[in-house]
C-alpha cells in the first residue's frame, strides 16, 4: 500500500548524489561537445563541485570535530537538497534547449520547485533539521543561479532522446538504484581525518560544552533504520 511515508521516501531518493551527477555529467558533456555551450558546462560543473566541496566539508567538520550550531540544529548541509537544486534546474534548461523560451523557463521553475519538495523532505524522513535542509537548498539554488544564462542562447535544440532519457531515469531510478553509501564514506574519511573512533552525532550537538564527546558507538546511519534513506 503507498502511504504518504512511502511518497516522501521514494521522493527523497531524488537527490541522491549517485542518481543526479551522472545525469549532470550526461547534459554537461552534450552542451560541451555537441550544442556548443562549453563555457555553460564548465561553469556548471565549477558550480556544481564547489557546492559539493562546501557540503562535504561541512559534514567532515562535525562528524570528525563536532562542529555545528547547536542553536539551529546545525550538523552539517544537506546534501540532498543541495544537489538536488544545483543539477534540476540545469537539467531541465538543456532538455528544453531549443524550444520556446517560455517553455525552458516553466521547465526551469518545476525544476526549482521539485527541489524545493526533496529539500522538505528531508525533514520528513527525519535525515534532516530544517536548517540543514534550508542550506542546503539555498547553496544548490545559487549554484544554479550562478550558471543559468542571463540571456537566451543561440536556438540548438536538444535531441529528443535527452529530455525524455532524462525524464525516464528521473522515474526510474528512486526504485531500482542500491542504497546510497555517501553518509557511510563521508563518515568513514571524518573519522580518518579526525583520528577518531567515534562519531560525533546529533545529540552530542547539544550536550554541555565540558561534555562534548562522542558517547556511544559509532553508527553508519544514525538518524534512520531505513538504508534507503540515506543521511547526505
């Protein structure tokens, strides 16, 4: 039976990093090679790596040091929300490349806006605190923001295969793709960087300054049973 539990677990597998950056790289690489948008595709790509690079480093930095805010329930960016509305919104603009202007910029506002639903949900799995989500949400925002043409660009229009290949693994992969192991591997590099054996995790977050010490075993997911979850 399909609860409303099921909606935002299958939704929230949207912004999972190993579903959206091979469809990134995919639009990159035509807009690069064959729609002569290469300076569009790496600026992108730019973007696109040096949000990723934030949002990892705020994750090692609690993980590994427990450096957050505890009075935002801050533990680090939300990685789904933040690659979800750094690569939707470039997707949809080079799928409609070439078609009416008015269509590429509706196709680019549900692109903001189904980010904007992975960012909620977040919230609703209980991976994240609304903080987290909201930043990750506005630095994938001004990724995309940073990379949309000003202007309209000379009419190449997108093969047909690419809006409906993109479509059709937008549907399809949130049921048959692994569980994701981005939470797993971040951890694992916090704990090596820190030199650490255990975790720093939500709770320690707000536990008194003398006393912030990672107090129990290290979990892999720590805020869900659920593997398909995921913590980015």
């Amino acid at each position: 039976m399909f609860t409303s539990s099921s909606f935002w677990l299958l939704l929230t597998r949207l912004g999972e990093a190993q579903i959206l950056f091979p469809l990134a790289a995919a639009a990159a690489a035509w807009l690069w090679l064959r729609a002569e948008q290469a300076a569009l595709a790496r600026r992108w790509l730019l973007c696109l790596s040096l949000a990723t690079a934030l949002t990892t480093a705020s994750k090692l930095a609690f993980i590994g040091w427990g450096w957050g805010w505890a009075e935002l329930d801050f533990t680090g960016i939300s990685g789904h929300a933040m690659v979800s509305a750094a690569t939707l919104p470039m997707l949809a603009w080079a799928a409609l490349l070439g078609r009416s202007q008015r269509l590429q910029q509706r196709g680019v506002a549900c692109a903001f806006g189904l980010a904007a639903l992975i960012a909620y949900s977040r919230l609703e799995v209980g991976a994240h605190s609304t903080s987290e989500a909201v930043a990750g949400f506005a630095l994938g925002a001004l990724a995309s923001a940073m990379t949309l043409p000003p202007a309209p660009q000379r009419p190449v229009a997108a093969p047909l295969w690419l809006p409906v290949g993109v479509l059709s693994l937008l549907l399809l992969l949130p049921l048959n793709a692994p569980a994701s192991r981005s939470h797993d591997w971040v951890t694992q590099l916090s704990l090596q960087l820190s030199g650490r054996v255990l975790a720093y995790q939500r709770h320690d977050l707000h536990r008194p300054p003398s006393s912030k010490q990672p107090q129990h075993q290290q979990l892999l997911r720590p805020f869900n049973l659920d593997p398909a979850v995921g913590r980015g």
